[in-house]
C-alpha cells in the first residue's frame, strides 16, 4: 500500500486537536504506522499466518477496526480452508473508503466484505477467528469488557481472538523507559521532537491504554480458556486468546 509522508504534525499548531482518523490520516497513515509501530509489519504477517491454522472451513473472520485492511489482505494470503469469509470493520468513512479499493485491486479466493460500522453495532456469530489491531484502545474504558464479552459469544469452539494493543507499564518508572524508548524509534525513523510532541498531544483524550495484566484479566472474564503475549516490543504487545 503506497502512501503519502506522514507529515501531519510537522508544523507548530496553535490548538492540538484529538487524533481522528480522519482523510487527513487515511492519506498518510501507511508511512505513519510503519515510522510509529515497532514492529507492524511481523505483527500484520504473523496474524496472517494464524490465520492459516485457526481459519475454520465455512466460517467468518471479522477485522474490527480495520483500517486500510492490510490484517485482512495478510490473512486471505494465508488461508487453507474453503468457505472463509472476512469482514473488514471500520467507522472511518475515510479509512473505509480507501480499504475497498485497496480490497478490489487484490486477488484473493477469500473474499472480503468492508462494512463502514461502529463494530459495537456489528452482530458476531459463527467466527473462527476475530482480529482486533490496536483498536481497542481507542473505545472508552467502561465500553470494553462488553465488547469482549460479545465476541466471545459470537465466536466457535476453539476459535480466537487476535488482539493488539499499546499498553502501560504498572510502575512508573518502567513506562517512563517504555515510552522514552518508542520515542526514540520515532526520532530514528525521522520524526522531529515537535511531531512527537503533538502526535502525543492529540492522542491524550482519544487512546487510554491498560496494562497487559488488565487485558488478560477482562479476557479471563469474557470467558477465553487461554490468553498467550506472542509478541511485545516497548510498550507495544499482541496476544492471542483462545476460546
């Protein structure tokens, strides 16, 4: 997915507002992820190949928070089992909009429906798997639990849940090193200290992140027999529960 240079916060802004995925960020947003997320890529690939071993034959795989689609087109790479259908959430018209055609210009025996749709409103059933790329942390707290809940109904025996999140350290002085070393990697990727700053700014109202423990245990509460970290770099991880 070709894509401008994220240079939303390159110039100082009298008033920061809250990060939204608006066509600004949908223009950009493969530069901006690749520069912003230590390790994106194998996260984006390894769901695919999970895919290849949770992908159940006649069932749906639903991305809840799509964006451009890229864990949708990893997946329908990697699937073995006939009758798999995606469905590619998103409630960005913008994000949406770019991931349909993205979608119609890749060849795949999957196929892949994109719905524009808050996915509280999405009804979830017969799904072998569920992926969920850094977008839980964009849903308000008290919202979460429920949301969980609802996918583990709606998904099979033995299906999963693939979920990616920035998380917080419990102490204090282990997120200041967290944070200070994801902001390096932005700095060695190009970002200036003003765009740090004010990507940092934006967001403070919009992402409130938890802490690994918190995940497991909501998880725990959903129901999931299983809940494995098969990926973590800063304070960025992946985990996979299983039902």
């Amino acid at each position: 997915m070709s894509s401008s240079k994220d240079a939303i916060y390159s110039r100082p802004l009298d008033q920061v507002a809250d990060f939204r995925f608006d066509e600004h960020v949908a223009e950009v947003f493969p530069d901006m992820i690749q520069r912003s997320v230590p390790g994106y890529a194998t996260i984006v690939d390894a769901i695919g190949q999970m895919a290849g071993r949770y992908a159940g034959a006649d069932s749906l795989i639903y991305d809840l928070g799509c964006s451009l689609g890229a864990v949708s087109l990893a997946v329908s790479r990697y699937i073995q089992t006939p009758g798999c259908r995606i469905i590619a959430v998103d409630n960005s018209q913008a994000m949406a909009e770019r991931c349909r055609r993205h979608v119609q210009t890749f060849r795949s025996d999957t196929p892949i429906e994109v719905v524009c749709e808050d996915l509280q409103n999405i009804p979830i059933s017969n799904a072998s798997m569920i992926l969920m790329n850094f977008t839980l942390q964009f849903i308000e707290p008290g919202q979460r639990q429920a949301i969980l809940d609802k996918i583990y109904q709606g998904l099979n025996p033995g299906g999963v849940l693939v979920l990616s999140e920035k998380i917080r350290h419990p102490t204090e002085a282990g997120n200041e090193l967290l944070v200070e070393l994801h902001h390096e990697f932005k700095r060695r990727n190009g970002y200036s200290e003003l765009e740090i700053s004010q990507k940092r700014t934006a967001l403070e109202n919009v992402m409130r992140t938890d802490s690994f423990k918190e995940h497991e245990e909501r998880l725990r509460q959903a129901g999931f027999s299983d809940v494995i970290l098969w990926f973590k770099c800063f304070n960025f991880a992946s985990m996979v529960a299983i039902k």
